[in-house]
C-alpha cells in the first residue's frame, strides 16, 4: 500500500534554481529514503534519514524529517538539468523491508 | 561490479498468455525484492526474498502470479493468463541483507504491456 504522499505533484524550474519537493505519511516510521527516477525505469537511492534525525545532507541534496508532522521535504539547490527525473519518498513498512512508495513528484529543469 | 539486470527490457503479449520475467541481483545480495509500478503511480511491493527464508508474498495481487529464487541468485516472476490490468514496469531490485535501513538497489525494469 501507498504510504507516503508527494507534493507538489510536477514541479518546473530554471537552472540554477532550488527545488524544494515534501512528503508526507501516516504510520510511525523507522526511517524515510528519497529515490529519483529517470525515464520511468530503475530507481536510484539518494538518502536514508532516520527517524531520530531531523536534517541530513549530501552534495546539493538536503532532506529533512519532522515526525511529528509525518513530513519530510527533500531540497536540491542550484538544480541542473540533469536533475530532471521523478522523486519518490519511501517509508519503511510493518515488514521491516518492503518500501511504501508515494507517488512521486516530476521535477523538470530548463536551461 | 555489475548492478542488477531485468529480462526482457520490454515485453509485449496478448491477453490470456503467460510471461515469465527475470532478474539477476547483485552479486553478493542476499535479499531480493519484486516491485510493480502502474503508470504515473509509485511502486507497490509484490515480493521478498531473504536467504533460504520463505519468501514474503504477501504483495501479489492475485494466484495468477508467482515468483520463485534460485538460492542467492536469479529469480523469476511468472504471470499467468495474463490481464490488460497487469500492464505496468515490475522492478527488481536487491539488497545486501535485507531490512529497512539496507539500500535497495533497483534493475532497470521490464515493462509489460499486456494486448
């Protein structure tokens, strides 16, 4: 089942711009990853945050986590075009291992 | 090393037929998980496998799909009498030793358009 929800549902920005995308869920989490998506095919992983931490970096990529509110927002700064794929929040399930996915948020980049 | 491989890339049948996808993990990877995605939607969990456990299953839609592994190696995920409803990209992807914190690496997908 669908856990985590993507908003806003297509984002369009220039170049050089920051690209802010939010998640939100319902059940208590372990911990929440951000995947990106090219072309509609394989998912690449971008970060894991856990859910006793509230902010974590990598590169141009800045997630954060409020538990409280059941939301995470995923930042990319000084975004490229390269950056153009679908992003999907993924929270970890009553399994232990399967991944609830949203639906995702379509992030297009212009030069 | 070699990420994870789907077969076929694409996949086109008529409806009523069988199809049998195949994924190759990533060396080393113990845990293999099954996903579908339906167009413009996100992933839904079909499948797991851990080791020599029994697999979980509890993500298949219906009896008419089945899923078998080959010890820590390739796994197939067969369709019978298949439905325009099973239309979508099923994803493969595997991890080091399952678990939620563990990264799942994802194969490019099959995608299966059903007649």
């Amino acid at each position: 089942s669908q856990q985590g929800e993507e908003d806003p549902q297509a984002l369009s920005i220039q170049e050089g711009e920051n690209a802010t995308m939010n998640c939100s869920y319902k059940t208590s989490i372990n911990n929440l990853q951000w995947y990106r998506q090219n072309s509609g095919r394989g998912l690449v992983h971008l970060i894991l945050i856990r859910s006793n931490e509230r902010e974590k970096h990598s590169g141009r990529l800045r997630v954060t986590l409020d538990t409280s509110k059941k939301s995470s927002s995923l930042l990319i700064t000084a975004s490229r075009a390269a950056d153009t794929a679908s992003y999907f929040c993924a929270t970890d399930g009553s399994s232990g291992y399967a991944l609830n996915f949203g639906k995702g948020t379509s992030l297009l980049v212009t030069p | 090393g070699a990420g994870v491989s789907q077969s076929p890339s694409n996949k086109v049948t008529e409806k009523g037929k069988d199809v049998e996808l195949r994924c190759d993990p990533i060396s080393g990877h113990t845990a293999l998980y099954w996903y579908r995605q339906r167009l413009g939607q996100g992933l839904e969990f079909l499948i797991y496998f851990q080791g020599n456990s029994a697999p979980d299953k509890s993500g298949l839609p219906s009896d008419r799909f089945s899923a078998e592994r080959t010890g820590e190696s390739v796994s197939t995920l067969t369709i019978q009498r298949t439905q325009q409803e099973d239309s979508a990209v099923y994803l493969c992807a595997s991890s080091l030793i399952g678990g939620s914190t563990d990264t799942q690496y994802f194969g490019p997908g099959t995608r299966l358009t059903v007649l």
